[in-house]
C-alpha cells in the first residue's frame, strides 16, 4: 500500500497538477499510441492497395473480350459485305445483261460477283478458324494483361504484385461455319440462263430500235413541222382544218398513231365537202369531179380503218388511196358504173360527169371506167374523160411532195412496220423480263441469307472475369512504417484480394471507326480499277464502310451502282430491271449490327461466378461463402491448378500476329491480309511467368485461414 501510495506521489504534485515525470509519461505513452496507429493506418492502406491493383487487372483482362469483340465485329464486316456485294454484283449483271449496250459490262460484274463469293468463302473459313484459336487463348491474353498490370504496379520495395485471371465462362462457344447455299444457286441460276436473257433482250432492243425509228419516221410525215409540208401543214393548208380537228405535236413523245389517223378522217371529211372547181373550165370541171369522187371514196375507206395502241400493243389499218391507174383498177373507183354515157354518130362516148357541155347525142346509161377501159369509146372533145384521167388526180396528191396523201402514205407505210416491229418486240421482251424476273427471285433469297449468314461469337469471358491479385512480399512493420515508439517484432504478411468485370455495351465510335478505315489506301480511286471492276469495288466498299448502317447502305450502295450506269433503253427492259432490283434491296430487311464499344465495368464476383463453369468457379463460390475461414488447402489449390491449364491450353501455336484471313479480289488488284498483332504485354509472356504466377498464388494457400494477419 505504501508502494502504491509513493507511485501516485511520483505523479502528482500535491493539489497543483502532475509531476514533471507524470508528464513525461503521459506524452510517451500518447506518442506511442499516436504512432501505433499511424502504423496501423499505413499497414492497412498497403494490404487494402492490393484491392486496387486487383481491380485495376480485373477491368483490364476483361477489355481484352472487349477487343475479341471488336475484332470479330471486323470479320462480321467483311464476310457480310463480300456477301451482299457478291450478290448485289449478280444482281446488277443480271440487269445490265437486260439491254445490249451494257450487256458487256453485265457479264464482267457476274465475273466479278464470282471473285467476291470466293473471297467470302475464303476469308469467312478462316476467319472462323482465327476467332475459334483467338477465343481459345483469351485465358492466355488475360493472363498477359494480368501481368502488366502487376508488374506495373510492383513499383517499389514493399509490394511484390501478381494476378491470376479466369474467364466466366473458362471456354467460348466454337464458331459455325457460314453456308451460302443459296447464293451459289442465285450464281448458277444466272449462268444458265444468262445467255439466253441476253438473246431475248438484244431481240427486244433490236425490235424497239426499229418500231422507234418508224414511229419517228410516221410522226415527221405527220407533225414534223408548222410551216413545212407535211400531214399537218397540208391539212391546214389544203383544207383549212384547224383546232382539235388538225392538232400539232411538237415532239415524237406525245406524238401517236391515232393522232394522225384522226387527222386523216378530219381531212377527207372537209375535203369531200368543200371540193369545187378552181376555176370555170371544162378540165377544171372534170377534175373537181374526179377528186370529189376520190374524196368520197376516201372518207367510205377511212370508215374501215383504225388504230389500236397501248402500253404493250399496237394494231392498225390505215386504208390507202391508189396512187396511179394500175392501182386505181385494184378498187371501186375502177368499176362503179356512175358515168353518163352518151351515143353520137354511132359511137358511145363516156363523159366525167353529168354536167359535161360536150354531152350530146342519146343517153345509154352509166358505165365504169373499166367498161372503158375493155370496150370501144371515143373520148370527149371537151372533158377528155378516159380511164387515165383519174389515174392522174390520184397520182397529183400522191406522188407529189406537194399532196396530202403523199405523207398519209407514209404514215401508213410506217403503221405496218411499227405493228411489225411491236409483235417482235413483246414476246421478246416477255421472254427476258420472265428470265429476269426467274433471276431476281433467286438473288432475293441470296439476299435473305446474307443478311442472316453473320459470325456471332460467344468468346471466354462473356459473362466476365474474376482476377485474385496477390502481394507475396513480406515486410517488417519498421519497413512499411519506421517508428521508435512501437514495437518493430512483427512483419506484414503476403495479402490477397479477389475483383471481378463485366462488358457493358457503351456509345462509343471505336468499332465503327475501324471498319471504316478498312479499305484506306484504296477508295476513291486508289486501287487503280476501271469499268466493271470499279463499280465492283464500290459495291463492295460502299457496303463495307457503311457496316453499321446495315439496311441503309445496302439501298444506298446498289441505287448509287444503278444510276451510274445508263440504263434507258428502247425496249424499256433496263430501266424495268432497275426498279425490280431496287426493290428487291429495299425488301432485304438487314439489320443494323451492335457496334457499340463494350467497356469492362466492376461488379460483384458472385454475379460473375454465377455464370462460370468448371470446377473452379465451384470451387471459388464455396471458397467465397466459407469467408476464408477453412483451413483445408487442397480446396483451393484443386480450383487455382484447373485456372492454370485453362491459361496454358492451345498456345503453343502463339506468335506476335494471328492472321484471321486475307482478301484477293479484281485479280489481285485489291490484296488485304487481315491480320491481328498482340500486344507487347503477350509477346513477351512465356508460359512460365504463368506457372509462377499460379505459383506465387498457391503459396498463399496456407496463409488464408481466416486467423491474425501478422506473423
């Protein structure tokens, strides 16, 4: 007690405060508590930074199925754009082959869409074979990656880091091989039948061409001008007709048959009225006579004609007047009995008309012209009717620049070979448009398929990466903090932290921005191509940059092909082909593809474990619910064994690039191997620095126990 008693004196100072050695004390046990916990913080900061790293390596491994992404959306690319050009080539041949002048060029795009198909097959094999090995040694890349960052981060004496990652799940699906069936029966379709679309539209062009020039021909006799003679000129001239009764057509286009067929009715209707005498002479008398018969005729003949026209059609009969005598014997005027015939000094005279001052004599009736043509009679002295004088009043309006019938001749004439030319041009154009039609109908299901015939992966890693970082360095607590206030007897022990990624698709331009960079060096020109094989490379380049636009770039591409080549035609076959092809791409429901970035976010490990496979993931989920508190080694060192031979599998075939397929189009012209470069980080990774990595982890086994973390 009295021991006690003098300790407490030593302390304090009677009633005013502590002793000097009282404070004394007092501060060294406050500086030692001050720097115990500052030693404490520093301990904890330096076992929690092994949490950090282990994130930074989970974030990190899981990017690298970011980029398998992004590299297999690169082969999707190019698979389907070979594809779609292939097949939009075929498409463009076929209607190019549809009207001679670019059935050359048709034939060359087929070639060509040949080339393509080859090279989707080629380069869709192996970039199948390249994307199954890539995916197969993503464990190995993500281990690569995992190195990195702990060797970046083992920056300083105190922490020694190393990183093991598994992929959710440990394997990916196999990639299944592309079939086009159905483009190469579109392919060999069209070549067994190209020839004879060629045939039947050279036919048709060849018809068209001719019913083009005789309607062209018809309508210059008919309308060709206002003031030279023709149809139109004569009508108004001879007739007086006008308004709708004598229509002008400014351009062959609004021009038709029927138009100058109306015209000709219209004509010999007023001519027929309006006939009279020039002047007050007996020839003059007589000619009026004959041409008001002529007129009279015509009207009763143009009551037989017509003219049938439409879209696809044409009919016509446009009667035609005799142009001379021989002619005139052919018809009614020859032998219709409607001349007076008088008998004078025993001789039957035959007069041109009733009204003949020269009639004289008795009456025996009426005859023909070919009466007088067979029998004995004198001719009049004053109307010098015979059979050749109506032979010259048709002739004078016939055979003379001058007459209406002249250009109404041709007119008809025209009509005959038009009507010829027509019922050679339809079936023609029937039997292309139904090989076409045949045609297009096998390049609208290639169509289909290429928009469904798309590499889908499903790499290691897809549902995300779990990494376990450890720091295996041992330190004395001096070491990570040096104090004379604390105690330097314990060390800080290896320290272990377990972080878990997944992909989260984000905006982002990077997978866009490489396909559309693609083909830098050879747009525009820069592959050297000409004709054919550039408008081939178009397609192809058109389809490829506008990847992400699927549906879109597909119409815009094909119409951009179409309407740089000139495809009006007389038969109308091209532009025809045109529309149907056009509507075929709008019809081809391609969808747009995900090119949207996917970026390695942080989540829980129990999410991402809850889609892993193998016994590991088994493994660790117990592990993980067991807190750390079992002491049985082999549990875990069972699940870390299985990790190591998922990362060491299939690499022994592991260079500085994988080559994922390569592309030779247009006879070489466009040579582009498609090839991936690892990075540094795998170059330099050996399986080695794996087996120490699995190593160094493996050591910590016995160290997890859920006991003190000081030795």
């Amino acid at each position: 007690m009295e021991a006690m008693m003098k300790l407490i004196d030593d302390f304090v100072a009677g009633e005013d405060g502590f002793s000097t050695v009282g404070v004394a004390i007092a501060l060294l046990v406050t500086l030692s508590l001050i720097f115990s916990a500052a030693q404490v913080y520093e301990i904890d900061s330096a076992s929690a930074n092994v949490q950090d790293v282990a994130d930074a390596t989970a974030l990190a491994s899981e990017n690298m199925v970011g980029e398998f992404y992004i590299v297999a959306s690169v082969c999707d690319a190019v698979v389907l754009s070979l594809s779609l050009s292939s097949v939009a080539c075929l498409g463009v041949g076929v209607a190019c082959t549809c009207i001679p002048p670019t059935a050359a060029m048709g034939e060359k795009l087929i070639s060509f869409s040949s080339d393509l198909a080859k090279a989707r097959d080629m380069f869709g094999a192996k970039a199948n074979e390249g994307l199954n090995k890539l995916q197969s040694v993503l464990p190995y890349l993500s281990m690569a990656k995992a190195a990195q960052i702990a060797a970046s981060n083992s920056a300083n004496d105190h922490t020694s880091y190393a990183s093991i990652v598994v992929l959710s799940p440990l394997k990916g699906s196999d990639l299944n091989a592309l079939s086009f069936s159905a483009a190469d029966d579109a392919a060999d379709a069209v070549d067994d039948n190209l020839e004879d679309l060629e045939d039947a539209a050279e036919k048709a062009d060849d018809a068209a061409l001719a019913a083009k020039e005789w309607k062209e021909k018809a309508y210059e006799a008919d309308s060709g001008s206002r003031n030279d003679y023709c149809m139109y000129q004569r009508a108004k001239t001879l007739a007086g007709l006008s308004g709708s009764k004598n229509p002008y057509f400014s351009s062959v286009e609004t021009w038709s048959f029927t138009a100058a067929f109306k015209r000709a009715k219209a004509y010999y209707k007023k001519r027929l009225s309006a006939e009279s005498p020039e002047d007050s002479s007996v020839m003059e008398k007589a000619r009026s006579s004959l041409r008001k018969r002529v007129f009279k005729f015509a009207v009763k003949q143009m009551k037989k004609g017509y003219v049938n026209e439409s879209e696809n059609s044409f009919s016509a009969y446009f009667p035609l007047l005799p142009k001379n005598t021989s002619e005139m014997r052919d018809t009614e005027l020859y032998t219709q009995s409607v001349y007076p015939i008088y008998v004078k000094d025993g001789k039957r005279v035959m007069h041109a008309w009733t009204g003949c001052p020269g009639i004289e004599g008795a009456s025996a009736g009426k005859g023909s012209i070919s009466q007088m043509d067979s029998g004995d009679y004198a001719t009049c002295e004053r109307c010098e009717f015979k059979p050749s004088s109506m032979g010259k009043v048709l002739a004078a309006s016939t055979n003379i620049e001058n007459g209406f019938e002249y250009y109404y001749r041709i007119v008809a004439e025209a009509a005959e070979e038009y009507e010829d030319a027509i019922a050679q041009l339809q079936p023609a154009k029937e039997e292309a448009s139904n090989i076409a039609s045949f045609l297009f109908g096998k390049i609208k299901d290639a169509l289909a398929e290429a928009a469904k015939a798309r590499i889908a992966v499903a790499p290691p890693g897809r549902m995300g990466s779990l990494v376990i970082t450890t720091d295996v360095s041992r330190h004395s607590a001096s070491d990570v903090f040096p104090s004379s206030f604390v105690s330097n007897s314990g060390s800080l022990g290896p320290r272990v932290a377990l972080s878990s990624a997944c992909l989260l698709r984000e905006d982002s331009a990077e997978g866009e921005t490489v396909i559309s960079t693609f083909l830098d060096g050879f747009a525009h020109g820069g592959a050297g191509l000409t004709g054919a094989a550039d408008r081939a490379f178009d397609l192809w380049s058109g389809i490829l940059t506008g990847y992400s636009q699927g549906q879109l770039a597909l119409v815009r591409t094909v119409k951009e092909a179409l309407d740089s080549i000139p495809f009006a035609s007389e038969s109308g076959l091209g532009d025809w082909a045109a529309g149907k092809l056009t509507g075929l791409i709008d019809d081809a429901g391609l969808e747009p593809p995900e090119l949207r970035a996917a970026k390695a976010v942080l989540v829980n490990s129990g999410d991402v474990l809850a889609y892993a496979d193998g016994s590991f993931a088994a493994r660790l989920i117990s592990l993980k619910k067991m807190a750390a508190s079992s002491k049985d080694g082999s549990l875990f060192s069972g699940a870390l064994s299985q990790a190591e031979q998922a990362a060491l599998s299939s690499v022994s075939w592991l260079g500085e690039e994988i080559e994922l397929g390569s592309i030779s189009i247009f006879d070489g012209a466009i040579e582009l191997p498609v090839v991936l470069t690892l990075p540094p980080c795998v170059q330099g990774f050996t399986n080695g620095a794996i087996s120490s990595f699995f190593s160094s982890v493996a050591s910590l086994v016995s160290n997890i126990t859920g006991e003190r973390r000081w030795e």
